[in-house]
C-alpha cells in the first residue's frame, strides 16, 4: 500500500494531526484495536487552557514545579501560547465544555494554583475525542483501518520509508509513506495494575531501539494516586483528579486525613504508599462528603455510576482507592515540531517526549499537549514537504511472529536501564 502520510494510532493527537494535514493528501490511520479504544477516550478531569495573560506566569510555574523544573521551558511556552487557539478549535468541531451562563466554567486539580481546566461532566476526554474521530471519519482523503499491528518501520540511512503492521486475518504488509506519525499512546499494558488499555505496550518505543531512534526519560512513569479499588486484574478504573479539586478528601482506615489532596501526583501517590504500609492495608479511603451531591450527580456522574457497579455510593459513604500506572511523561525524543531524531518520522502523544511534562505531569496537561503538538506535526510536514523515495520491500511475515512479547520485553529492560542510569 502507498500513502502520502501513515499516522499510527487513533486517540486526539492521531486524528487531530490527520484533521490539520492538507485534504489533498492520501493520509492512512490505522489503530492497534478499535478506533474508540484508545486511552484519550478515558480522559476525565478536562483540559487546560490560558484564562488570560495574567494567568501565563502561574500556569507556566504550576508545570514546571510539578514536572520537578526537568520540564523544556520552550515546548511548556508552546502549549500554553496555543491553548486558546487549540479549545476554541475543539468548539468548532463541536465539543461541549460546561459553561457559567456565556463564558467556560473552570475548574481545579492538584497542583494548579487557580482554576484553568475547562470539562465535559467527568468524561472530558470522550468528548473530545468522539467529535475528533466523527469529523476524521467524514474527510474523504483519510483511510482508517482497525485492528492493524505495526510490528515494525523501514528505515535507511536514518530516514523513514513507513511501517510493516499485521491486520486481523494475521497477513503482514507494507505501507509505504512520504510520511510517518506515531501516535501509539502510552505503556500501560506492561504493567499489572494500571488505567491504561492493555493494548498499549510500547511497540514504538521498541521500534525505535530497534531502528537507533533517540528516546528520552522513558523511566519517567507517571502513578495516579486514586483508582478505584478493586480484587483481580484488568483496567483500574481511573477516580479523577478533578474530584480531589472540588473537595474529596483522602483517609487512612482510622478516617483520618493525611495528606493535602492537591500536592502534585508523585507527593500524593508516595503519601498513600507510605500510609497502605504503615497501616499494612491495600488501599486507601477517599471521601467526597464535602461536595453537595447535585454537584457529584452533574459533575462526576459516570464516576458515580462506576462506584454504584462496585457496590459504594460515593453520595453516602468513602471509596477504596490505591495508586495505578497511569502516564508516560518520557517517550521517543521529539523537537518543538514533533519530528524525531530519525528524517520523515514524527511523534506525537503519549509515545512522544518534547519536554512539556517534565519529570511529572501536571493534572490535565495532556489533553492540551497533545493537540498543539500534533498541529506542529502536521505544519512542519506541510511547511517542506516532499515526496519520498519509493523502495521495494518484501515482508517476511515469519520474521515478526512473537514479536509484541519480545517487544515488551525490550521496552520493560530499556526502563530499566534507564532508571538505573538517573539512580
């Protein structure tokens, strides 16, 4: 197959770079699942956005205090420059951000100083993405194809030729493009306990070892201090920050409070931590008797519906939480335009580093993130484009069999490594 541009990956930075790609281009998405199952989809709390010019210089220090000052001070000014511009596009195609009468409401999490983040209920990042995806799907140049694998990229002499990926039937092929996007989200499917789909493994990043890609602070992982509690495996179902920003409060079993709520992530997460092992439990509480319960009902109604599944009305009584893999601040090393060490690959999301988040997120960043770098991606491809040379590749399907388990592998020994190195 030949395209002009192969974007890996369905979740907002995926399609909202195939959105800002000229519609004379032959652009081919293709997904590792299901379109609507990519993790941009679970987003809850919201996305942030630059109230004003005087909220510039606290928004700026809020990131960078909570990436512990590791964060690239240019790509931070980036996306904050481009937030407005970036939600005022999400409300042309159709996002509903709650509003106060004529203007956005806003919110707070954890380590904001003021109320900057804007949402949709608690399912911000559904909204978002469904009304990206709708608008995708209608673009007559954009080819979606589900259920495809990229197993691996062609590359010589340091530039991108397109990927190899395996469909649903088990066949393997090459697609061939000018241009190529990883847009393949985070890593939590390497690890047990975590809020992530467990399709997302990290294939990028193996890739990129492979093909001598530059990665940057891939032991950078982010742990969510409240996800719901609960015995066996699968996804943790993620409590948003966002309740922790209208009042919830965190308790050990003897209902006492023991941390500040809004302290960034990895604060409260080693507080739990400590507080499960000093009191040997397996979790903590998290109480939201502070928040009037018509504000749960409109604000946080699916996490209610979740906890009702679960056997807790979140109305009347605490929730068990414990922290869970939850984000990737490291990733394959990108500029300020989202292009990779490697010519004709660019990376964007969750798989990509370009130094916003530093050592640590700061709550609802990611949404925001993500978009203004995608659009970089998309401009720069534009700015100098160019048609790649064509090569003849034959894919032996034989060589790629097993590969994902090897592929885990070597992303969960490269993290590893990489700790061990910063230690």
């Amino acid at each position: 197959m030949k395209t002009d541009i192969v974007i890996v990956g369905s979740g907002a930075a995926g399609l909202y770079c195939a959105l800002n790609l000229p519609r004379e281009k032959k652009i081919t998405v293709v997904t590792k699942d299901v379109a609507e199952n990519s993790d941009s989809f679970l987003a809850q709390g919201g996305i942030c956005v630059l109230k004003n010019e005087e909220d510039y210089d606290s928004f700026f220090e809020d990131t960078l205090k909570a990436g512990h000052y590791e964060n690239r001070r240019e790509s931070v000014d980036i996306m904050i420059r481009s937030s407005r511009e970036t939600i005022d596009e999400l409300v042309g195609y159709g996002v509903r951000f709650e509003k106060n009468g004529e203007d956005f409401a806003y919110t707070k999490e954890g380590a904001h100083s003021k109320p900057r983040i804007l949402f949709h209920e608690d399912e911000t990042g559904k909204e978002i993405t469904s009304h990206l995806l709708e608008a995708v799907k209608k673009l007559g140049n954009v080819t979606l194809i589900e259920r495809f694998t990229m197993v691996d990229i062609v590359s010589r002499d340091n530039v991108c030729y397109g990927i190899v990926g395996r469909d649903e039937t088990g066949a393997y092929s090459f697609i061939q493009a000018d241009y190529t996007v990883f847009a393949t989200g985070g890593i939590g499917g390497l690890f047990e306990h975590s809020t992530n789909y467990p399709h997302l493994t990290g294939d990028a990043l193996a890739i990129s070892l492979a093909h001598g890609v530059r990665l940057q602070n891939i032991d950078y992982i982010q742990i969510h201090p409240t996800t719901l509690y609960e015995t066996g495996g699968g996804r943790k179902f993620l409590i948003s920050e966002s309740v922790r920003g209208e009042g919830a409060v965190l308790l050990n079993s003897k209902g006492e409070r023991f941390v500040d709520e809004l302290l960034p992530r990895d604060v409260v997460t080693n507080a739990i931590l400590a507080e499960m092992k000093k009191e040997g439990s397996r979790h903590v509480w998290l109480s939201l008797a502070a928040i009037p319960e018509h504000e749960i009902r409109t604000h946080f109604p699916h996490i209610l519906e979740r906890c009702l599944e679960a056997g807790y009305d979140v109305t009347k009584e605490s929730i068990p939480v414990v922290p869970s893999q939850h984000y990737f601040m490291g990733g394959i090393y990108v500029d300020s335009n989202s292009h990779t060490s490697m010519d004709r690959l660019y990376a964007v999301g969750e798989t990509a580093c370009n130094g916003v988040h530093g050592r640590n997120r700061l709550a609802s960043n990611s949404l925001l993130e993500s978009l203004v770098f995608a659009k970089r991606a998309a401009r720069h491809m534009c700015e100098g484009y160019s048609k790649n040379a064509e090569i003849d590749v034959t894919v032996d399907g034989k060589k790629y069999q097993g590969c994902e388990e090897k592929y885990k592998s070597t992303v969960l020994t490269a993290i590893e490594k990489e700790k061990n190195s910063h230690e």
